[in-house]
C-alpha cells in the first residue's frame, strides 16, 4: 500500500495544495515566498526521502507560511493512516559547519512541539526569524506528531535552521519507516 496524501485548504487568506508520498526519492516539486521556506521544504523533502509538492498562494507572508505547515502536516498525517508497522520514534544529530542540531519525533498522535533554534536576526534570508519557529510548529502540531527540534549551538542562524531541518528530517525518516518486526501499533496500550 502507498502512503499517499493530498490536501488542499483554501481560505479567505490563502489558497494551499499539498502532496506527499512517505515512501519516496526526496524529490520535491516547490516554488513558494518566502524563498527561505522553499528552501527548507527541499531540505526536509530531500534527508526525509518523502517527495512533496506544495503550491501556495496567499497575501501574507505569516499567512502563507501557516497555511503551508497546516497543509502540509495533514497531508503526512493522513499518509501515515492508523501508524500500524511504523517505528514511531526517531532521532537524529546533524552538524552545519558551527551549528549542532538535535532532533526527536515520536509519531504517537500527541501532538507537541518544541523549536528551540536559537536565531538573533530579525530575518532569516527572506523569511522572518518568528515565521520560522512557527512554520515547524504548525507543521508538527498538524502532523499529529511529538517533536523536539533543538540547535545545540552555532553562530550563522542560516545554519542553525538548516541544521535543525535536516535533523528533523532525518528523525522523520526513521519515525515513519516500516518496522519490519511489528504489524500491529508501536504502543503498550494497542492504539494510537
């Protein structure tokens, strides 16, 4: 069975179509504004091998940006279906030059999300600085998903983002991969 979504989300603010398939290449299909985002969504596509393709119009910048992780983060939700077979956690340690990333996913439908990324511009690249913790934030929440994104240290933010997106790829990558050893859900309590 392919794991396989599509969402689309219109409002009054912006008009988002996402496309995941879990089981991919890496291949992402993505042209947004901020540049920045669309830079962090190949990163994720690419270390996570899940192909995407996201299209996204709106007015805002933060709206945009929102609605795009919401999007998003249903899709890779609804790919996921019930989470039976999967190893459900996952972590990952990336290096970027000066910057240290950590990052842990549990695919536990819990959702909670920590980015602790440790930016000091205002901007980064084209993107502002607050958009971008929100961006990871609405992502997982909307992913159903426990995720703990932390920049262990690091001086260019352009790093540290990176960084920490391509551990949480990578976290995600393991997460959501077949468990060879298990059919039924990774829980003691025989749900999710």
């Amino acid at each position: 069975m392919e794991r396989r979504a599509r969402v689309h989300r219109t409002t009054r603010e912006t008009d988002v179509f996402a496309e995941v398939v879990l089981d991919g290449e890496g291949r992402a299909d993505v042209k947004l504004r901020p540049a920045f985002l669309t830079h962090m969504l190949e990163l994720l596509s690419h270390h996570s091998l899940m192909d995407l393709t996201v299209k996204a119009e709106g007015d805002l910048v933060h709206h945009l940006v929102e609605d795009v992780a919401l999007t998003l983060g249903a899709a890779v939700h609804q790919a996921l279906g019930e989470r039976a077979g999967i190893r459900r956690f996952g972590s990952a340690l990336v290096p970027l030059d000066e910057a240290l990333a950590l990052a842990s996913v549990d695919l536990a439908r819990r959702p909670f999300s920590v980015a602790d990324l440790k930016l000091v511009r205002e901007m980064v690249e084209d993107m502002p600085r607050e958009d971008v913790a929100h961006f990871l934030r609405s992502l997982t929440t909307a992913m159903d998903a426990c995720v703990h994104i932390v920049v262990l240290y690091g001086e260019n933010d352009h790093h540290k983002v990176e960084a920490g997106v391509k551990a949480f790829a990578l976290a995600l990558r393991m997460a959501m991969s077949p468990d060879p050893r298990r059919s039924g859900v990774p829980s003691s309590k025989g749900v999710i």
